[in-house]
C-alpha cells in the first residue's frame, strides 16, 4: 500500500513539474497538389483563451514575428509569394514603442510552393514562433511534407528528420518584410476605437473654438429660431443641420477607408515615404495656421453649394451644412488631415470612427444652441483669442510634424532624428508657443495685446512647465508623459545609450565590469552567460537570482520597468545577488562545435537562445517567460521560482525568503 501510496505522488509531482512546460498552440497541417510543380501547405492553429501568437508582419522591436525557415540547401524549390494569414489585430505596445500585430481566433497559414527539381523526395520546414500571455514562450516545430505521398507530419525529434540543420546556411524565409514595413505608430492615450473617438472628438472642440467656426454659431442658431414659424421647427431644423455635419464628415471617413481599404491604411502607416509626405503636409498645415498663408478650398464650390442651400428644406439645410464644412476649411481642413493621419495608423475603421468623433464635438454646438437660445448670451464675444487658439493648433501640429519625421528615420535606422535632437525640436517648439502666449512673439493675424487673460496666462504656464519637464529627458530622464513620441532611450547619440557609457541615464564605467557582464536595466550588472555568472558568484560568495528573459517578452520588460524599478527591490538586485539574465530568444548561432541535439525535446539547438531555453526545461521544467529561479553559490534553490509577477511588494516577499535561507 505504501508502494502505491508513493508511486501515485510520484505521478502526481511529475504531473505538476511537466504542467510548467506550456504549449498553448496546437498545430494540424496539410499538403495538397496544386499542380504537378506546384503544392499548397497549410498550417492551421488553436491557440489557447488570452494567448496571444504574433503575426510574420509585427512590428521589429516587439514580440517576436511569426517565422519559416526551410532546409532547402540545394534550391530544389521556390516559395510563391509570402505565407498568407486568418485575421489579425494590430494594437500599440507601450513597453516597446510599436504597434504589435497578432492573431485572433484560430489561426491559420498557407504557403505555396513551386517544385524546381521534381526528383525532390520532401519539403522540411520549420515553424518559429512566439505566444504571449501574463508570460512569453518561443516554441520551434519541425514538419515534414512527402511529396510522393502527400503525407505530412509534425516531427517531435529532428533527428528523425534527417536534417542537419547546422549545414543549412540557404535559408528561405517566408518572412519577406521590408524595412518600410516595420510599424513605429505614434502614441496616444489608447490605440482602440474610444481612443481615437475621444482625440478625435477633442480635435473637433478645438476647431470649433477657432476663428473660422465659433462665429458661425450664433448665426446659424438665430437663422434657424427666426426663419422657422414655431420653436419646435427651429429645433428640428438645428439638429438636421448638426446631423448633415455629421453625415458629411463620417462619409469623408467612410470614403477614405473605402479607398485604400482597411488593411492598406494601416500598411501605408509603416511605409517610409508616407510618414516623409505627412511631415511636409503638417508642416504646411502648422505654416497655415500660424499665419503665413489660408488654405482654402475654391470659391466656386462654396457659391455653388450656397446657391443650392436656397432651396430650403431638408436638402437645403443639408447643403447650408456643407457650406460651413468648405468655408470652414482653411481651420478644420489641417485638423481633419491630421486626424485622418492618425487614424490611418490604426486602420481599419479608424477614419470613420476618428470622423464622427470630430464632427460630433463639432455638430452639438450648433443643436444645443438651438434648443436653448439663452445660451447665447453666455458664450464668449469673437476676437483675437480665436487666432490665438488657431496659432496654438499651429505649434501642435509643428511638435506632431516630427513625429512623422523621426518615425521615417527610425524605419531607414538613419540616426538623423536621434532622440536627443528630436526632443530639442521640441523643447524648442512648445518654448517657443510659451513665449508666445506670454505675449513676447506676435504673428501676422494677432490682434495688439496689452494684457494677457487669465486663461492665457495659465495656458502659458501649463506649456512652460511641459517644456521644462522635457529639458532633463537630454540627458536621459525616461519622460514617462511623452512615451512613445520621442525615439527610444536606445535611439541616440550616446553609443551605450542616453546618459553616457552604462545608459539609461547612467555614467557607470565599463571598465570596472566583472568579465562576461553588461550593464542591463536600471545599470544593473548582469552576466549573459550561466558558467561565468556562476564562477563569479562563487568567487564573490553572493546568492544568483537567475532571470530567464527575451528580448521581445513584454512582461519581463514590464517587470524591469514598474517591479525592479521599486528602490528596496533594487537595492537588493544590487547588492546582495548575482544576476544572471539568460535571452532565450537570442538569434545568435552556436560555434559548429557547440550545437548539438537536446535530450529534453529532441530538437537542434543551434542559437544561443535555443540552449538556454532548452536549459530551463531541462533544469526547471518550465519554458515560459519571465521565470526568476534564486540558487546560492551551489547551485541549491533558496526558494520556489516563480514567473510575472506584477505586484512589487509580492516580488520583494520572495526575493527577501529567497535570500534569508
């Protein structure tokens, strides 16, 4: 009885150790015959609730892509065009500062293949991948298709598979992406469909406070209350004029997004020459609205859609709406573009949701108005604050102008835009509408001041402060507010990154480093290589904190970030470990001699992350990330490892049980 008794925890604590090596993606695949050269694999995918598994095309600098890399050595096939792909999503990353495309619902993948050598026995190809969820895993599966018999298979050990993946140096990949085609997006407060309806609603309120709209008010709602016989009539006919502003604006969105399609915006987001063709366009907007020219639509549209607002009526109340839209234009137009701009980097229904934001802010004026007239006499008098709300659109749309800018720079890797000078642009910029609004610069259409509001002057001092929160980011304090308009910190001039040699604001020396460190976040002294992070804590006599991290694992930088940044938890990763961070997605290759197959998985590990993911499992039973493991000098665990672990204070717990024994 006591025999069972043991064996049945046996089977349950191995139970329990193996449930740490997740595999959220289950895969089934096919081959077909297209023609006699030609063949159709498909990869289709379940991957499990709240995983997420990243597209071919996500951005670099996130998540990892989705990856196939094929042994054909000898050239005996061809890939016909790239893999196609089920439904995907794109939404902003703020840990890594790009948009991130992955997979919703099942997934599915087909690639075409052309035979060159029709004797070609198999086709080999590898699948890499990432999956993401409160913890990351890269996962590699090995297929094999028999072009003879059709008959493919998922081969769980590559020796079986006969392929000596370290004499594959002709790797086809069916990633084709170009450097035009990573996505660098423009942050804002949320990348969903209620955050561009918001931006976009708030950019309707400010073109409405602009000197071509706001006066237009109280003329439209007397028309209304006057020409029409009861106050009743007057109502409707205010809120059809609001709904024809509605209509026009959301069908501009709508046609937009029906021209290039859905997909296209948000690929011609990512292109080089669209983010350079977008910066000259706000810089004119910026030029326009600070007074240097009015662009405007021309005169014959807006005499032709008033000679059919005369005929009253709904269709004439429909065209008095499109003649405030065009006349209207040299302050709404730069708004819309910009807005459109914006949306475009999100895609898919964007524009249409960005356009009834936009005119719902600008619409509800003219309505309310309309219902209570009393109102009128509250609103401000038209005058030379209305310029002063265009000239301030105008240094906004000069700061976002950049944005563009530096996004291009960044794609092409050109270092022209680096982020110290991006944040001098702009430093210099909101300096500038501060001095501005302090009265100290006058522009063509400003009207003399010689006392500034109390509205102004507040105004005034919100940008000076903004402006001096800015000046401390050159020498590379993290502004957290602005994350993700500037470049990256890793993105300057500083060849270890902003702040000098050990970056991140830090001037630590790299001379004073043990051999096999590097400086990692917050500056902490972290060894890359298991071997001499455990010698170096054998000779120090201090306990490890193992750290099995990657580079595209969002979590573990957000522990980085919000839990290590916790002053008593740093101070302990400084003084009292030996951090040893082990990147399992590491492209780089193994020497020849150094590769070898693993007796845990069966599968060739041939990079550096391959063989410290295949550690892990080996060692921990667990291939997820982050996963923090605390040993002394010997190698013994101090405490049970654990992974995500977003509350610091819990973290602090187990880091301090760790180190008490």
């Amino acid at each position: 009885m006591k025999k069972i008794a043991f064996l049945l925890l046996l089977l349950v604590s191995f139970a329990s150790i193996q449930a740490q090596v997740m595999n959220p993606a289950k895969w089934q695949t096919k081959i077909e015959k297209k023609s006699d050269t030609e063949f159709i694999i498909t990869w289709d995918g379940i991957v499990e609730d709240d995983w997420h598994m990243y597209s071919q095309y996500t951005a670099e600098g996130g998540p990892l892509p989705t990856e196939f890399v094929y042994n054909n050595i000898d050239g005996n096939y061809e890939l016909i065009g790239d893999a196609k792909e089920s439904e995907t999503k794109t939404v902003y990353n703020d840990i890594f500062e790009v948009d991130e495309t992955y997979f919703v619902g099942p997934v599915k993948l087909v690639q075409e293949i052309k035979l060159i050598n029709p004797d070609t026995p198999n086709i080999q190809v590898e699948m890499e991948y990432q999956v993401c969820k409160d913890v990351c895993i890269s996962q590699s599966n090995l297929f094999v298709y028999d072009l003879k018999t059709l008959v493919s298979k998922e081969v769980k050990n590559f020796e079986e598979a006969s392929i000596d993946q370290a004499e594959t140096k002709d790797v086809v990949k069916s990633e084709k992406l170009a450097d035009e085609n990573i996505k660098i997006a423009p942050k804002t407060e949320d990348r969903s469909v209620w955050g561009i309806f918001i931006w976009s609603f708030l950019g309707g309120f400010a073109a409405l406070l602009t000197p071509c709209v706001f006066p237009m008010i109280p003329m439209t709602v007397s028309f209304f209350t006057k020409q029409s016989k009861t106050k009743a009539k007057g109502i409707r006919n205010a809120i059809t004029y609001g709904l024809s502003i509605i209509v026009i604006y959301v069908v501009l969105g709508l046609i937009v997004t029906k021209i290039f399609g859905a997909d296209a915006l948000n690929a011609l987001s990512t292109n080089v020459w669209f983010n350079v063709i977008f910066f000259g366009i706000l810089i004119v907007f910026a030029a326009s609205f600070l007074g240097a020219f009015e662009i405007m639509l021309p005169n014959s549209w807006a005499n032709k859609v008033d000679r059919q607002a005369d005929r009253g009526g709904l269709i004439g109340i429909f065209f008095m709406a499109l003649a405030l839209a065009i006349v209207s234009f040299s302050c709404t137009g730069p708004i819309v573009g910009t807005l459109l701009v914006e949306a475009a980097a999100k895609g898919g229904t964007a524009p249409l949701i960005g356009m009834l934001g936009f005119s719902l802010a600008l619409a509800l004026p003219f309505m309310l108005f309309a219902m209570f007239p009393g109102w009128l006499n509250s609103m401000p008098r038209s005058g030379g604050w209305m310029n002063t709300v265009k000239v301030s659109l105008g240094f906004l749309e000069l700061a976002l102008a950049f944005k563009f800018l530096s996004n291009a720079d960044l794609v092409l890797q050109k270092h022209w835009l680096e982020r110290e000078v991006f944040l001098a642009i702009w430093i210099a910029v909101f300096g500038a509408w501060a001095i501005y609004l302090f009265g100290k610069i006058q522009l063509p259409h400003d009207s003399k001041i010689e006392r500034i509001s109390v509205g102004r002057l507040f105004m005034a001092l919100l940008v000076s402060t903004f402006t001096i929160y800015m000046i401390p980011g050159l020498w590379g304090a993290p502004l957290k507010l602005i994350s993700g308009f500037p470049p990256p910190m890793t993105y300057s001039e500083s060849p270890y990154g902003v702040g000098g040699k050990g970056g991140n604001g830090s001037t630590a020396d790299f001379s004073s480093l043990p051999e096999g460190a590097k400086l990692g976040a917050h500056d902490l002294i972290a060894f890359t290589d298991y071997q001499q992070g455990l010698e170096y804590a054998k000779s120090v006599n201090k306990p490890i904190l193992l750290d099995f991290t990657g580079f595209a694992c969002v979590n573990c930088r957000k522990m980085e970030d919000y839990v290590w940044s916790d002053p008593s938890i740093l101070t302990m990763l400084k003084n009292d470990v030996v951090l040893i961070s082990l990147y399992v997605d590491d492209k780089k290759e193994l020497p020849e001699n150094e590769q070898y197959i693993s007796e845990t998985t069966g599968k060739k590990i041939k990079t550096i992350g391959n063989k410290w993911s295949d550690f892990q499992i080996e060692k921990y039973h667990a291939n997820a990330q982050p996963y923090y493991v605390i040993l002394d000098a010997e190698e013994n665990r101090l405490a049970e490892p654990i992974g995500y672990t977003p509350d610091a204070e819990e973290y602090k717990m187990w880091l301090e049980s760790g180190l008490k024994k």
